[in-house]
C-alpha cells in the first residue's frame, strides 16, 4: 500500500505555516500552492505578476525535481490571481514554461494571498517515467 511522503528541498521557500510543500502518494505529487518568494530571503521578488509568476513556476520546478518528477509531467495546474486584469501577463510567462502539452488549469481571481502576492501557482503531477 503506497504511503504519503513528504518532499522537501533548499531550491525552493521553506512553507510559510503549518503545510509541506508537497506530498508524494504513490505515483503522484501534490504541490502546495507557491508564490513567487525567493528561496533565499522568503520575500517576493520584484517586477510584479510576471517576474512572481516566473519564481512560483521556477520554485515549482525545484519542488517536483525533489520528489522524481519534472514540469513535463505537470496534469493539473490552479493558479490564484489576485487581480485577473494580470491574467494576460501572467499567462506569456506561464506559457514559457509549459510550450508543448500544456497541463489542464483553471485560473481564478481571491481576494489576497500571502505576503501581498500577486500570483500563486500549485500543480499535481505524476513521475517521470
């Protein structure tokens, strides 16, 4: 019976509460949402949605190497925006990292997210086979 395993990594924002970054149960990977925080300070970076969008998917990048996988092997993305006027910019930079194959998303605009974020991106993903 396959048993849930929690990944770590230095490459990405240690949580900000009382969640993991993401959880590994069998062949699947279940991210927590990220924002677009530098590993290194936990503060978001500067040059708004786009450059926020851009350390989330990096941050998630590390985070699904740390568990065996890869953003190739992306099913299922949700991002949160805090304004859905950002959603154009926020999606060039989202169609950077996902090209060809892009996984199935919904997008959806809330009220605030931590640290005055602009954009928080968490995915399902299964192993790189």
């Amino acid at each position: 019976m396959a048993q849930k395993q929690i990944i770590q990594t230095e490459k990405a924002p240690k949580a900000i509460g009382p969640y993991t970054v993401a959880n590994r149960f069998g062949e699947l990977i279940f991210t927590a949402g990220q924002l677009g925080l530098d590993p290194a300070t936990n503060e978001l970076v500067a040059g708004g949605v786009e450059a926020e969008t851009r350390q989330a998917l990096t941050n998630l990048k590390h985070v699904l190497e740390a568990a065996g996988s890869s953003l190739d092997h992306v099913l299922k993305t949700t991002v949160f925006l805090r304004d859905m006027a950002d959603f154009a910019r926020m999606n060039a930079v989202y169609g950077e990292f996902f090209p060809k194959n892009p996984p199935a998303r919904s997008t959806v605009q809330v009220a605030a997210l931590p640290k005055g974020g602009a954009v928080e991106i968490e995915v399902v993903a299964c192993l790189a086979s």
